[in-house]
C-alpha cells in the first residue's frame, strides 16, 4: 500500500491565533499515524513562479487514514482553532508511489 501526502499552502495572518491550531493538530495527526516532514522552514523556488508563503507536507500511512484523519471529529475541532487566522489555506492529499525501494 502506498504512503499518501499532505501537502499545504498557507499565509499565516494572525499567529497568536494559528498557535492553537499547532497546539491541537499534531495529536490528531499522530492519532491517524501521520508524521510531519516539514512544517514552514527555508524554501527556494528552483523553477517556475509559484511562491508559496508557508508549506507544510505531512505523510501518512495510506490515502484512506490521511482521509481519515481530516474527516475526524478531532481535526474538525482544530481546523476551527484555525478560522481567522489564516488568508490563504490550500489542502490537497496526494497519493504516492507504490514502488519496491531502488
């Protein structure tokens, strides 16, 4: 079974208030089994033009508990932390390769 991905697109517009989101979120996340593998950091645009303000990419086990996970009572209780505080929020889930390791 493939590894499904997280990936999102994010302008924070009020960081007091997104702190409550970042405070409730990771343990839904790993209540579904996902991880974080990056959350904002240094980013350069290699090629093309998007610049995207803030990304964050989270795996999880398969597309179904990603799925899971944001369909849950848990992550709805944090994406409501989340109302306000941001202008720009894009979410997509994004299944992976289901290849053997080279």
């Amino acid at each position: 079974m493939a590894a499904a991905y997280l990936i999102v697109e994010s302008r924070i517009s009020d960081p007091e208030r997104f702190k409550a989101y970042m405070a409730a979120a990771p343990a839904v996340v790993r209540a579904f089994a996902g991880e974080y593998l990056v959350r904002g950091g240094r980013m350069a645009v290699l090629e093309g033009d998007w610049t995207p303000p803030r990304l964050t990419v989270l795996r999880y086990p398969s597309f179904e508990a990603a799925q899971k996970m944001y369909d849950s009572p848990g992550y709805h209780a944090a994406r409501q932390l989340r109302d306000g505080a941001t202008a720009l929020f894009n979410m997509v889930l994004v299944e992976g390769v289901d290849a053997p390791p080279t």
